[in-house]
C-alpha cells in the first residue's frame, strides 16, 4: 500500500464513520419528537445522509489508490456502488470491506520489479 494514500483513506473512513454516527443520533433524537420535526432538522439530516455515504465513497476509493489501482479500474466500480448505495443504502458500507479484503494490492507487484 502506498502510505498517503492509505493514511487519507483511512481518515476520510474515520470521517465518514463520525458522520454516520451522527445521523443515526439525531434520527434517534428526532424520533422521540415525532409529532414536530422542524425543516431543519430534517434538512440536517439529509446533508449528513448524502455526506456520510460520500465519505465512505471517497475513504473506500482512496484505499483502493492506495492499494495501486488506477482510477480508471475503480471508477466503474465506485460508480455503480455510489448508484446502488442510493437503491440499497447499505452498499456504501460494503465497498470499504470489498477494497480492503477484495482487492489485490497491487503495489508490491511493483516493487518486486524495482
């Protein structure tokens, strides 16, 4: 792995994890007051839905750089994952687990070589 990549990717997971769990408590708060939501609120909770997976997105797709793949090679596979993560909200959550473990890393295929 390419340590920049893999440091960025890392903190942009950790990132995309302390928004997660943000929105979940604030959904959890706001159930309580069913009966008055403000615009607000829900307003603050869609930026932190489309945030929170944007950040997984782009955590998981810089741990792919990281691993030596090109951009090219992800792309199609950040894509249709950014595309099914609005279908099945949970993909975005599968794809750092499918870079990490599914995903060969490619960068000691390169140093062997040197």
């Amino acid at each position: 792995m390419i340590p920049k990549l893999r440091n960025r990717g890392i903190l942009q997971l950790i990132c995309g994890l302390a928004m997660t769990v943000a929105l979940i408590a604030l959904a959890l708060s706001s159930r309580r007051q069913v009966h008055r939501m403000s615009d607000e609120r829900i307003l603050v909770l869609i930026f932190l839905y489309f945030g929170s997976v944007t950040m997984w997105m782009v955590g998981s797709f810089t741990l792919a750089r990281a691993k030596g793949h090109g951009r090219d090679t992800i792309g199609g596979i950040f894509l249709f994952l950014l595309l099914l993560g609005f279908c099945l909200p949970i993909a975005p959550f599968v794809f750092p687990g499918l870079v990490i473990f599914g995903l060969k890393d490619r960068t000691r295929e390169r140093s062997r070589w040197h």
